[in-house]
C-alpha cells in the first residue's frame, strides 16, 4: 500500500491513551484497519483529520506527557519532514498508512475534517505563496490559480484538501462558484474522488498489462457431471444448512490442476521464477469500489464443503472491508468468475507477481455432437490468461487440459 485515509478517530484531543489502545480507522486500498497506539500518554495532536488521507510513514497524531513539548514533531511537519515518529523528549506519533499525497500537518478539531480557511493566501516575504508540492502540481494540472485558493495548512499553507475543495465545490473561484450552484440537470458532469481501493487497481492494472506479455487459452467445458455433483454434495448438506456452488468446485479442482502442473502455480520475480509446492487460490470477488481477491490457502487440501464456508465468509467481509491483509495477500494462482452476471467468456488480467488467472463464464445450453448425433449440453468457457515469461502455449494448455478433465469427471479431483 501507499496511502491510506483516516476513516474515523475513535479517540479525541486531551484523551488518555495506553499503548494498545485502538485510536482511529484508517482505511487501506483493499480494507479499514484499526490503528493502536504505540505509547502511553494523552493524545496531544490530531494532524490529519477524518476523511483525510496521507502516504506511508506520515505523522498522523502526537501521543505525549501533558508537560512535554511536541514543537519539534509539529516543527518537522511544517518543514515537510512527514517521516518522524517520536522527537528528542521520547513523544509518540502515530503513522499512516500511505505515499504518493502529503497529509495535512495543520493541527484539527476532533471529530471532523479539516475546513478550508478564509484566509487569504499567505505569501513569503518574496512573494512566493506557500503551497505543498502535490497541492502546487494539482492547481497546475487543473489550471487553478494559487492565488484564488485559501490555505488551511500550517501559517496558512495550501495542501491538497484546499485545491480539491476548489475543485469539487468551488469555494475559492468565482467561476467555479457558479458553476457548483448550477442545478444538478445543467451541470454537465460530476468528478468522482478515487477511493483508495480504485487507485489501487488502477496502479495494479498499469502495473500488468502494460509490462506483463499476456497471451489466452480457451477451452469448453461439458459441467453436466459437475453439476450432478453439485446437487449430491447439497442434498448431503442440506440437513446442516450448508450448500456449494459450481465455484466452490471450480476452485478445488483448479487446486488440484495446479498441483499436477507446478509450472503454473508460479511467480515472476523478474531474474527468477519461484515455483510453489503449496497452492493458495485467489477468488475475485466484487466490492462498492472494484475488486478484493480473498485467498483460499492450501485450496488442494480442502473439501470442496470447507472451501465454500470460507470463500462466503471471507466475501462477507470483503465488502464489508473487514479483512486482514494476510487474508488477500500471497495468491500463487487467481481465479475470477462472472458466470453469475450472465457473462458466457472474457479475459481477466494477471495480478503481478502471479503468472496465471482463470476466467469463468457462465454455464450454458448448447447444441453439440455426441457419438455423430446432436444433443444439447451444459457447456462452460474457461480462458487462462498467462505470462509468457513463465507459462509456455503447450504449458498452459496442460494444465486446462488436466482442469478439463477434473470437471468432467469430479471424481478425477479426488485421485
């Protein structure tokens, strides 16, 4: 992660903290983790407030004595030192999560974010209006003029809130104040904040199918065996008020595939290839602000019983952003299925440094040729896309071929 947002401060200023104790809610890329306090003491600044974000390693809040002087943290922040994390009196500073946006460093009321000043602009004594870099690249990238913006940093400094205040409700400039007051059927159109998760697959995204050389294999799969077993498998659950999907399948016998086609349960690690001995799926799963990939560990050594337990509690709390990191980091193989959206075949991109990623589509009825006659099937379309720096044409057709057979046969899964 990079970055991360205060979501919500559970601890305000001049409240006593002890080493441990849960002080905010700062929401991550993929989750919204609680941030404990790593000290004794009373919660003596709140420097980014709630809604707020700030990159990795940024001063968030001071935990000190009532008597201790915390001038040289708040000294560092107005400098642009974001990295410090006690001072020479042993005071405690909460860090963010994040990088890549300064956190505010200005000191705020508890319990809210901070508000744009009406101050005017403070300038230097040459003339220079004191601004943060990010916020000065920002009004430069959207044409916003310095001067029209009010700074709610430290002395009047304008951080990044100050230019997206500007931006989305346009406080500062009276063009954009007009056009902010419009009613909603003549505005044109609406700019959407990126949440963290959004910037995070965007990252991801670039990340993959620029620099990773994909290439696609499809196949056609007959699931009438599988979907027998599907039904038997529930029908034996029913009385414990348990049942498996045609996923819960997929995922147990694309374990198994891929413990016989080692070669494809790998990573790219760029001057090498680590192959690994165990096998930990990926399940894509869909949230509010895009996509969470809970991970099924040791999917190979699992019932297909368990592995629907845990993918349903494990989405659960995936759109509830309740996960742990642990639970979506460390996939050696993905798979992502949007036979449920009515979705028959696409392409899913490789998520770095994983060289493999299944898409499923939708079980359909076809007509096909049996033994010279034509009779209608229930056929489902598997497509891998694969990194070429570690999956060859013939390597990965092996392994759909094993998986192939797996499903048509889910007795196969079991030898």
């Amino acid at each position: 992660m990079e970055e991360g947002q205060v979501v919500k401060w559970l601890k305000s200023e001049g409240d006593e903290v002890t080493n441990g104790d849960i002080i905010a809610e700062i929401e991550t890329d993929k989750a919204t983790m609680e941030l404990t306090a790593r000290g004794d003491g009373i919660l003596r600044a709140i420097m980014v407030g709630e809604g707020a974000t700030a990159p990795v390693g940024s001063v968030i809040a001071v935990i000190a004595a009532a008597d201790e002087d915390i001038s040289g943290i708040t000294s560092a922040a107005e400098g642009g030192n974001q990295t410090a994390t006690s001072d020479v009196g042993g005071n405690s500073a909460a860090s963010a999560p994040a990088e890549e946006e300064e956190a505010p460093t200005g000191a705020t009321p508890t319990g809210a974010a901070p508000a744009a000043s009406t101050a005017a602009p403070v300038a230097t004594p040459g003339g220079r209006i004191k601004a943060s870099p990010l916020a000065k690249r920002l009004a430069a990238d959207s044409g916003l003029d310095l001067a029209a913006v009010s700074g709610s940093g430290p002395a009047g400094r304008i951080v990044k809130r100050d230019i997206e205040l500007v931006l989305t409700e346009g406080v500062a400039s009276p063009a954009r104040t007009a056009v902010a007051s419009a009613p909603a059927s003549g505005v044109d159109y609406e700019d959407v904040s990126l949440s963290q998760m959004r910037k995070t697959i965007a990252r991801r995204l670039a990340e993959s199918i620029g620099p990773v050389p994909h290439f696609f294999l499809t196949i056609d799969v007959d699931m009438g065996r599988a979907m027998e077993a599907r039904r038997s498998i529930n029908a034996m659950l029913e009385k414990e008020g348990r049942k498996v999907s045609l996923n819960d399948l997929i995922i147990r016998a694309t374990a198994a595939a891929l413990r016989r086609h080692p070669a494809c349960n790998a990573h790219w690690l760029v001057d090498s290839i680590r192959r690994f001995n165990r096998v930990h799926i990926g399940v894509a799963v869909a949230v509010e602000d895009g996509l969470i990939t809970p991970i099924v560990r040791d999917a190979d050594a699992k019932g297909v019983a368990q592995i629907g337990g845990e993918v349903r509690e494990m989405a659960g709390r995936a759109r509830e952003k309740k996960l742990k990191p642990e639970e979506y980091t460390g996939a050696t193989f993905s798979i992502s299925n949007l036979g449920m959206f009515g979705i028959h075949e696409f392409t899913a991109v490789i998520n770095p440094p994983e060289a493999g990623i299944l898409a499923i589509g939708g079980v359909e009825q076809k007509p096909v040729v049996v033994d010279g006659e034509v009779v209608v099937r229930n056929r489902m379309r598997v497509t891998m896309s694969c990194d070429h720096r570690v999956i060859d044409g013939a390597t990965g057709a092996a392994f759909l071929a094993t998986l192939k057979s797996m499903l048509e046969e889910p007795a196969a899964i079991l030898v």
